[in-house]
C-alpha cells in the first residue's frame, strides 16, 4: 500500500517563472491538503481540495493555485516565484469525516529553491 | 487567529538523558498532535491526545494534554540518537478542516 508520494524531489527555479508540484495520495483517501514549510518552521497550511474542489484556503496569495483530479491525486502552481517561495512544499492526504479526529498522512515534500 | 507555541526551540542532549518539550496557545483546542519529522521527509503523526488532562504514553514517549486544552508536553524517557529530529505540535483550525502548526522543537540527541 503506497504511502503519499510527491513529485519532483527537489526543484530550482529563477524568480519569474511558474512551477507545478504534483501529489498522490495514499491510496483510499480522497482529501489533499498542501503545505508549506519554510526553513526552521512549521508548515502552513495553503489549501485543501475535496471532491475537486478547493474547499479551505489558509493566507495566501492569488498567485498559489490547485487542481484536484477525479482520481484524488493534486497539483499545486505558483506563478511569479518570488526568493520568499524557497520552501518544503508538503502534501497531506486524509479520509473526509467530521469531527477533529482526522489523521493526515504527509508525503516526503518537494523542496523548491528559487534563485 | 489561533496559534501554537513550542519550547524550546532548539534541545541537545546526551543519549539517556530524560526531556520535556512543550506546546502552548491561548486558544482552546478541541484536540492536539504530536508529529516527528525527519530531514527530508514528511512529519509523521506520534499521537492525537483529545481530552483535557489525558495522559497517553507511547513506549518512553509521555503525552499530556492540558486541562484547560491550551496546552501539551511531550516527555521522553531515556533519549535514544533514533529520537532525533523536529518535534512539531498542531491543533485543528476553527473551520476543523484543517492544522495549524507550532514552529517546532529540535532535538538532538548525541550518542
């Protein structure tokens, strides 16, 4: 049973120019959440997609976008990368139920460099 | 906004010695985690503690949460070098959809 896995590993881009990250959710969850954890911090939360949909959306810019397909797997874009947008880029996959009890299972995380 | 604090920021000790490490807010959490996360990879959930005053124990790993559900510890008996790595705690949002995270304990532990 494969666990959430991500793509690429690592990535370098110049400022300017857009990237895709790519994410697979471990199998039989149907919930993708993206994070985003700068150097010595905890990740934030960018948003979640269900039912391919964004259905919550933490604090940031127009410029972060996603798609969720019918097989649940993601895609995370930003636009314009600015120096800022250096980052581990995470992805969390879960089962949509109610309540707090809900257990999220991260992928390894792209790490974007941008130059 | 909710947020989580964690301290210390950064915990080196030798191998044995016994921690504690701890995440606090002014906010009231319905619930609190614990993950560890490793250089290059993901973090990985320890524990989901979601009473106040609970007390889970996960081998030499001790949880508590706090009874006003503001606050967490996580204690570790008799550190072992597997232990290290970023310690982070996270609390569900307002919407319950998803984690807000603290900024993280790392901890190291030298043989």
């Amino acid at each position: 049973d494969a666990g959430v896995t991500q793509s690429p590993t690592h990535l370098i881009k110049t400022r300017g120019q857009q990237v895709t990250l790519r994410c697979s959710p471990k199998s039989g969850h149907d919930t993708v959440s993206w994070y985003q954890q700068a150097l010595g911090q905890g990740p934030q939360f960018i948003f979640q997609y269900y039912e391919e949909e964004e259905r919550q959306r933490g604090n940031f810019p127009d410029r972060f976008s996603g798609h969720q397909y019918p097989n649940y797997s993601s895609e995370l874009n930003v636009n314009a990368l600015l120096l800022g947008d250096s980052a581990l880029y995470l992805c969390a996959s879960s089962l949509e139920r109610r309540g707090d009890f809900r257990v999220q299972y991260f992928g390894p995380g792209t790490r974007l460099t941008v130059l | 906004t909710q947020l989580l604090e964690q301290s210390p920021q950064f915990l080196s000790i030798q191998e044995g010695e016994n921690l504690t490490v701890y995440c606090n807010s002014s906010s009231v959490f319905s619930s609190l985690q614990w993950y560890r996360q490793e250089p290059g990879e993901g973090p990985v959930l320890l524990v989901t503690v979601v009473t106040g005053g609970e007390v889970k124990k996960l081998k030499r790993l001790t949880f508590q949460f706090g009874d006003a559900r503001k606050d967490s510890s996580l204690h570790i008996t008799a550190a072992q070098p597997g232990d290290t790595g970023l310690y982070l705690c996270a609390g569900p949002d307002n919407y319950g959809q998803n984690f807000v995270f603290g900024p993280g304990t790392r901890l190291s532990v030298l043989p």
